[in-house]
C-alpha cells in the first residue's frame, strides 16, 4: 500500500511517500530528518495534533487565557477536549507552562498555560 | 508637559520593537519603548497557534510563549523605559528628534532622542482597499482582527464563514474558527496556488475538510443588515468566468488578503518609502533617508517567520549602538533586485564585512538558484529547493563573497532568481 | 405639551428634518422628529456628496435656486454655533473646449442673476493658478469661492442636539407605518406599538417621502431611487485638490466630481443610475473604470491605489425639476418635503426657514422663545489640538490621552461623547468621531469600540450592531457553540500542486 503525504513537523513540509505491507514493514521516504519517519507512521496508525485554544479567565475583564496540549493528541479526542476547555474558568494567578488539566483521556498529554496571567488589578 | 531625554525611542512594542529594545539597552543605551497597547507583545498575543521560534529557539513554540521570552528580557532591563497604552501622535526630526506621545496617565510626553526605531508592523489590506462589490453588512471582517476579537476577547463573529486569501493568516483562522464551532465553508484563493505553507493546508483545511477554491474570488457580498451569503467567481486565464458563478450561503466574511507596513509616522519623519515593500528605503545598516531613524520587522517589509523579524530587528539594534556610539558606517553600497526578484532589503550593503538580506521571489519554482551577480559576474550562487512569492529567503553575504569583487569600481550589487 | 398633543411631527431625520427641527426649536412650539433608524442621518443624509453648491446651477424662480443660494450664506454662523467640520474651499467648474466655456459662461450669467457673491470667470492661467493639479487640457472655468464642504452627518448630529438642548424630543427607531385623523391632530402609529399624536405633520422621509404622503392621505406621488456610487480616498493621496472640482454639467447629470473634504480625504464620484430597489445600496465592479477615468481626466494624479472604500447612496427623485415643497392641498395641515435631491444639503437651512413659515401658513402660531440658544458645547477633537493643548486637556480629562482610532486620531474621551449623545452603534460613533473611518477601516480600534460601548450603555457584546437591529457584530461568545467531530478528515494525503 502507498499513501502520500506531508509532513507538519516543521514548517519545511516534507513531501513524504509512505509504503507498507503490514505495521512492521512500513518504508518512508522523502524526509530530511527523523520528525519525518515518526510523524509518517502516527499519521497512518493514530493520527495526532497538537491543540491550541484559550480559556475564560477570571480578571474581570474580557481577556482570555490561551492554552496548547503539552505534546500532539489524537485528532478523536480534540473536539470534546475543547469543548472541555471551553467551560474551564480560572483565576489567577497563572504561571506560563502550569499544567490546567492533567493527563486527558489517559493520553499523559496535558494541557499547559502559554502565557503568565498575573493577578487582576 | 513632561520632557524626557533618550538615547533611543523604538515605536512598537511587538516582536521588533522588542527585540530592538533589548539589544540596544543591553549595550548600556537608555531606551523608551512605546506600545498603544495595554501589553507588550504585539501581535504574537493574539496567534496562539504553535510553529514560532523553530529556527531561534529550537523549540515548537505559540505566539504568547515567543512573545513572552522577549517581554521578560526586556523586564530585566533597567534602561528599558516601557510606555503602555502610549501613542506617538506628533514627530520633528531633527537633532535631536522630538516624539510627542499621549497617554491617559502621563498626558503628552515629549521625547528627544538621537535614535528613532520604526517596529510599528502593518496593517490588514481590508474590503475597501480591494473593492469587493456588494452590499456593506456587519459581519465582513479581515482575519486579523478576528483573530484578535476570538483568541483575546472571546467574541464570536459569526456561525458559518467564507474566508477569501489562502495565506498563512487564512489557514490558520479557519482552522481557529471550526475549533470554536463555526463552520467554515471554504476558502477562496484568486492564485491558482495556496499562498500559506502546506503543513497548514494539511493541519488547517484537510484535516476538516473544508474545501479550497483555487483560481476562484468572491464577486459580490450579499445581505441588507448582516452578510447573508457570497457570490463565488472562477477565474480563467485571469479573467472571472462569471457565468460559472455560484453562492455561498454564510453570514461571515474572513479577509486575507495581504499585509501594508504601517508607515503613518514614518511620513511624518519625512522617510522616503519603498513602493515595492511599502516601507523605508533602507541602507546597509537599517537606516532610512533620515539620519537616525531606523526600522525593523514588519513595518520595514511584511515577514512570513517571526524569527527572521527577532533576527532582523537584533541587527538593526547592533547598527542604532554603532550610530549612538558614533561609529556609524559611512560606506554604503546599493544592491538591487534583478531577474524574478520583487526585492530586497535592506537597499545597501556594506563593504568588509558580513550582511544579511531578505528578499522575496516573484516565481513559484522548486531547485531554484539564487544568484548575487557584480556587473554580470556572479559573487555568490546559493540553491533553493523551493521559491514562492509567499515565502521570503534570507541570505547572507560575508567579506569573502564580497572580496570576490573588490577589484570593480562598480559595487553595485543585483540579485537574481532562475 | 397640551393633552399631551405636539404641535408638530417631523417624520425623518435627515439634514431636511434636522434643519426645520431646530429652527422650530427656537419657537414656543412643541416638536417631535420621528426616525425609523436607529440613528439620525442613517437614510439619504449619511451618503451625501457633503457639498454646499455655490448657488448658480438654478434660476431663484426655483425653490432649488432661490433655497440654495440662501442656504449657502447662513453656512458660516451655523459652524460657529454648531461646531460641524465645514470648509469655504470654493468651487471649479472647469471647461476643456471653447463650446464647454459657452456653458460655463451661462453658468455664471445664472449666478449674477441669483446675486452671487465672488463669482469668477476664469481664464486658463487664472483657473490652473486656482488648482495646479487640474489637467493641463483644461481651458477655463468658473470660480465660486462661495462654494464648500462639510460632513452632511455631522451636521446633522448637531442640529439635532441643538434641537434637543432646545426642546424638541426625538424618537428613533420610529417607523410610522398608520395615521389617523382626528378632528383636530393626526394620530401617528410607529412599527414597535408606539403612538403620538400631533397638530401638524411636516413629511421630510426621504427615500420614503411618498409612502409617508399615502400614510396620512395626502398627495400621490413616487420618489424614484437614484443610485449614486462613489469611492473615498486616502488624505496622503497625490490627486488631492484643494477645491471642489466639476466638470461641465450636462442635462443629466452634474457628472463625476472630485470632491476635498473638511476632514483632508477626497472623494470622487457619483454616478447616477435609477433603481427600483429603496433599500439597495450596494456598489458594483463596473462603476469603477468609468468614474476613474472621468475623474482622472480633471485631475490626473487621481489614481486608484489611494482607494479607501467605496459607498453608494440613493436620491430621492420626483417628478418635475424642483423640489416639492408646499402646503398638502389634500391635508391641510400636512408639509411636504420631498424630492430633497441636489442642492438640498445647500438649502437645508434655508428649507427650515422656508418650512417654518409654510407651517404658519398652514395655520400654525409660533412665537419666538427668549430663551433659545443656539450654541452647542464643542467637545475637543484631540487631532485638532496642538501637544500642548492636548497635554492641558488630558491633565483634566485623562480620557482624551487614550487615543482609541490611530489611523484618524480619535481618543476615547470623544467615543465616550458620542455615545453619550445617543450614538450607540458602531457607524454612529464612526460618523461622530472618524473612528473606523481611516486607512484600516476599523482593523485595530473597532475591538476597543465594542468594549466602551459596553461599558458605556450596559449592552452585551451580542447586542451592539453596526447600525441598528439586524447588523450585530459579534454572534455569541467563545464557548457558546459546542464543537462537533469534523466530517470524515484527510488526514495529510493531498492533491496539491
């Protein structure tokens, strides 16, 4: 079996070809690093993404939170996830990279603040 | 009216400006950094997406996480002056320049300082400026501001959208939008090409299924009070088919349609501007027509990596210390843009040592070749696996690439693409 | 107000309504102005050309000629107690052949007869010393240095509120759609379940002139629609004159002008094409090659690239080449005020004037009041002032130094002073204040707008629109919509290019 695809590791978007008989004798080709080889087998077995959203943050002022995944998650789980995240509210204060929800759906992928919220004024 | 004195005041508190800033007071210069904001950070706040900082940082970074290393080097700095929520409204060059800035808390501040730096970045290309035809209902919306209205202020602007531009700023916002529950209909892209990178035709539109029409424009804008819907127009050779027109029902209207440096206060320097880049005229140094006045990052030429800004912005702050310094360069040669290129910053180069250029090629072409040629004699060649209009290049020349050279009395450098 | 009767209902207001209703204000005389907007000016008013005429396009045995050559002077006190942006820049009227003059010289034969003041005819050198940036080819012309330019909104704005400070009640959002008439007063009935009633009814709806006519049965007639398109360009732009600049009228039309503004941005335009429609006023790709090429042939500098947006806006036509401005015969005490095309910004004062004494005609008795004041407070435009005088300003009002609209200049103390002056929707404060109005079109103010507003009138987020009910901005807030499991995905295959 062959499937073409690109890879989103990185901005560079290898243009990979992906071979296979069975789930141990997958070949690809066309990548420029290793990101490429993994990315290329996940996209096939269990294809994965990272997420990124914000989330109500209670300061008072309309200003929200934004938040990723801490590594990609199964694109299954990504749109309960954010509706999820949509009804979390916090307070502050938030440190860049604090863990918000830990280890969804069993996954070990968290979900981290990417931005410090410091106390409302 | 409060009077302060500066060594250097860099409008912009965004990517550049921060970068800039940094630099310069890192090098013991006293700085004012002005933002109109009430944060620092620019517009890297509001693009909480991922892909930032690959290059500078190694790392898979979103836009606060970027914005945010930046924001605290410059918190660690003493002689960094931050001024939120400030807008310079009145500028005199001269010797030294004056900047008149309005804030709530302080009123009108008067600035002097022997260096200026430009790092305002750009604004959207908006309905007005490309015409769409139609009626002028709430719900038209350039993706920017979108972006800013959902990812800062959690404001919805619709529930089913059209997105015209398949640039970067498009992809990633219909990918934004169905991630917030709006369903987006499809993007409509006039090139017979996407625009943005692949990984966000995959990430942004593939993964939702949300159709790409290439070689296609949005015609007409429906609807009395709130866009009801879009007519769609397939272009061929050029030229809009309108017998193939169809409709798109939506009741939102996402702009990406392109970027222009924001150079309001550059005229008011009396800056001569590039209308190839629609920013300053810039030398070896970054330095534009007006002595002491310099410009970075976006406002200077519209950049595609924030990298290359933080990049660029650094090296423009290393010349504002040579000039505050008064070691400025004196010699400054021209390069221009040549065969298939739109052009190339800065405008000047300088003689002995290393430089560094962006520029921005006019054709889509994989194993391209990037040629610097001196009176028709290449200097240095350097391959690309991959030109397009969309994707800026960067390259460096170094003193022996420029050595090569030494013997012409000409130095007027051209840059080609093939 | 006696049993709770007005004395007069002015149904629209435009720059026609506004203008009688505050020269009403300055009688004993209980008035009301009915709006269906949500704001005033949001009809004819908002699109207008913004041009006060210099009084020699029509003999004064017109209402057109003789209301518009007196409208002209009363421009100059009414800024002063007005505070609208308005500008005496004058007016060309530029001829490129000999049998072009002939028309021009008629022109001006027409605005010596009306008693024009400064009226010029101009030589090549003295009208190209008037405007360089005229194209060479131009031979002459006629100069009217009484000829101006103003913002038709904001002159409304403030002749409303100086109606208002004088008494007279506004009622927007007041659609009349049924008239009743007692024996002594109509009983008017707006769309929403509302009702008034009043003495004396002066119809000055605009677009809806003649429904407004068959509301209260009085006179049938047809205002017919004419669409005129026109493009606003950036104030940096290279074709940018210093007057007003018209070609030489033909029977139909006045033709493409290029038109300065008070505020330094230029447009040039309007078409004029009739349409059936009232409330279409979209504008469309083929107007476009046509106007610039006129207006280019006045000015050749006028180039495309300075575009901002283009707009379109609707004459109300009648039948007949004059205003139709009399006493109903059909219901006595019924005003008509229709077919207000051009020169009716012009005449607009003086229609008050001339409204005012129809209404007495008609039988009703005015007195003038002592105590009417016809100056308005300015509120300070922070991009008028110096930095100094901002900075004395902003020690006092800390909100005139958070500078909202960068592109126009526009602080946050004058959002704050248009909302406070009932302009609650997104064009009201944009045609208060300019903000929105700049090269970014709203890009990176309209989020602060929509946060003062909110602050301001206690509206949610959902509930501010762009220019009444229907043109909300924001739908529902992040989180409002659950996010669904996208349709069968691709995941990274392509077929791209």
């Amino acid at each position: 079996m062959e499937r073409k695809m690109v890879c989103i590791s990185c901005p560079l978007g290898c243009r990979l070809t992906v071979t296979w008989e069975d789930e141990n004798d997958v070949a690809v080709k066309g990548n420029k690093c290793a990101k490429g080889e993994s990315y290329a087998w996940e996209e096939i077995l269990a294809p994965k993404r990272v997420v990124t959203a914000t989330v109500r943050a209670a300061t008072g002022a309309d200003r929200r939170l934004p938040v990723k995944t801490s590594a990609p998650i199964l694109k299954g789980y990504i749109p309960a996830l954010l509706n999820r995240v949509y009804k979390l509210e916090l307070r502050p204060p938030i440190v860049r990279g604090q863990v918000l929800l830990k280890n969804i759906e069993g996954t070990g992928v968290d979900l981290v603040a990417t931005r410090t919220l410091r106390e409302s004024v | 009216m409060i009077e302060k004195i500066y060594d250097a005041v860099v409008f912009g508190g965004g990517s550049a400006g921060l970068a800039a800033a940094a630099r310069i007071a890192g090098q013991g210069h006293s700085v004012a950094l002005l933002e109109r904001e009430n944060e620092l950070g620019g517009i890297l706040n509001q693009c909480i997406h991922n892909g930032f900082g690959i290059q500078r940082f190694k790392e898979d970074l979103t836009g606060p996480e970027y914005a945010e290393r930046f924001i605290e080097m410059v918190g660690e700095l003493d002689n960094v002056s931050i001024f939120l929520e400030t807008t310079a409204l009145e500028v005199t060059p001269g010797t030294p320049h004056s900047v008149f800035a309005y804030s709530k808390r302080h009123g009108v501040i008067k600035i002097e300082s022997r260096a200026i730096i430009l790092a305002m970045g750009c604004r959207e290309r908006n309905r007005g400026n490309i015409g769409i035809p139609g009626t002028r209902p709430a719900g038209v919306f350039t993706a920017g501001l979108a972006q800013r209205l959902i990812n800062i202020d959690g404001y919805m602007p619709g529930r089913r959208a059209v997105i015209l531009g398949s640039g970067d700023i498009g992809l990633i916002m219909a990918r934004r939008l169905t991630w917030v529950g709006v369903e987006v209909l499809g993007v409509i892209e006039i090139q017979g090409y996407p625009s943005g990178l692949t990984r966000n035709i995959v990430q942004c539109l593939n993964d939702f299924n949300i159709p790409l029409y290439l070689s296609h424009t949005v015609s007409e804008i429906r609807g009395q009070d709130r866009v009801t819907g879009v007519k769609v127009t397939p272009l061929e050779e050029g030229k809009m088919v309108t017998a193939k027109s169809f409709d798109l029902d939506c009741d939102t209207i996402l702009l990406s349609v392109g970027l222009i440096p924001d150079n309001e206060l550059s005229r008011k320097f009396g800056v001569h501007l590039n209308p190839e880049t629609g920013g300053p005229f810039v030398d070896g140094g970054l330095m534009s027509s007006v002595p002491g006045v310099f410009a970075c990052g976006n406002v200077l030429h519209v950049h595609d990596l924030v990298d290359y800004v933080s990049e660029e912005s650094e090296r423009c702050a290393s010349f504002v210390v040579e000039y505050l310094n008064g070691d400025y360069h004196t010699q400054h040669h021209p390069i221009v843009s040549g065969a298939n290129v739109k052009y190339v910053i800065p405008n000047k180069y300088l003689p002995g040592m290393t430089n560094r250029f962006y520029l921005r090629s006019l054709i889509v072409k994989n194993k391209a070749e990037l040629v610097i040629t001196l009176q028709g004699e290449p200097l240095k060649r350097k391959n690309l696996a991959h030109v397009q209009p969309s994707e800026m290049v960067s390259f460096l020349l170094n003193e022996q690439d420029l050595s090569r050279g030494s013997e012409s009395r000409e130095k007027k450098l051209e840059v080609s693409i093939y | 107000m006696k049993n709770n009767i007005y004395d007069v209902a002015i149904v629209g207001a435009g720059v026609v309504g506004a203008s009688i209703a505050r020269k009403l204000s300055a009688y004993a005389c209980d008035t009301v102005i009915l709006e269906k907007e949500w704001d005033v000016s949001f009809g004819v008013t908002k699109t207008n050309s913004g041009i006060i005429h210099g009084g020699f396009h029509y003999p004064t045995s017109t209402l057109k000629g003789r209301l518009e050559v007196l409208g002209n002077i009363m421009f100059d006190r009414l800024q002063q107690e007005l505070h609208f942006p308005f500008r005496r820049c004058g007016i060309l009227v530029v001829a490129f052949t000999v049998e072009e003059m002939k028309t021009i010289e008629k022109l001006y034969m027409q605005g010596v007869e009306n008693k024009v003041i400064g009226l010029e005819l101009c030589n090549r050198d003295r009208i190209h010393s008037l405007e360089p940036k005229l194209n060479p080819d131009v031979v002459g012309g006629l100069h009217a240095p009484s000829g101006g330019v103003i913002e038709p909104y904001r002159f409304v704005f403030s002749l409303i509120e100086s109606a208002k400070k004088n008494g007279v009640e506004l009622r927007t959002r007041f659609n009349v759609v049924k008239a009743e008439k007692k024996k002594n007063h109509f009983l008017i009935h707006g769309e929403n379940g509302q009702s008034l009633r009043a003495r004396y009814l002066v119809n000055a709806a605009g677009l809806h002139a003649d429904e407004i006519s068959a509301i209260f049965n009085a006179e049938r007639f047809e205002i017919k629609p004419f669409k005129g398109q026109e493009f606003l360009l950036d104030r940096n732009a290279a074709g940018l004159p210093g007057k007003v600049v018209f070609p030489v009228p033909t029977t139909v039309s006045k033709g493409i002008l290029v038109i300065p503004t008070p505020e330094g941005t230029c447009m040039v335009g309007p078409t004029s094409i009739e349409q059936k429609d009232k409330e279409d006023l979209s504008t469309t790709q083929s107007n476009f090659e046509m106007i610039f090429h006129a207006a280019r042939r006045l000015i050749p500098k006028i180039s495309e690239r300075d575009i901002i947006t283009a707009f379109a806006g609707l004459r109300p036509t009648l039948k007949g080449n004059d205003f139709y401005i009399a006493v109903s015969e059909r219901q006595p005490k019924l005003v008509q005020v229709a077919g207000i095309q051009s020169p009716g910004l012009t005449a607009a004062p003086a229609i008050g004037e001339y409204v005012k004494d129809l209404l007495k005609k008609a039988g009703l008795v005015l007195t003038e009041r002592s105590d009417f004041d016809p100056y308005i407070a300015e509120v300070p435009r922070i991009r008028r002032l110096s930095p100094y005088e901002a900075d004395a300003l902003i020690q006092k009002e800390p909100a005139y130094g958070e500078i909202i609209c960068r592109c126009e200049s526009v602080s946050e103390a004058e959002i704050v002073a248009a909302i406070r002056r009932g302009h609650t929707t997104m064009d009201g404060i944009k045609f208060y204040t300019r903000a929105q109005m700049g090269r970014c079109q709203g890009g990176f103010c309209s989020y602060k707008i929509l946060k003062i507003l909110q602050r301001e009138t206690g509206m949610s987020i959902e509930e501010i629109t762009k220019r009444g009910p229907g043109s909300n901005i924001i739908t529902q807030r992040v989180g409002d919509l659950s996010v669904k499991a996208p349709p069968a995905a691709v995941t990274g295959t392509e077929e791209l290019k």
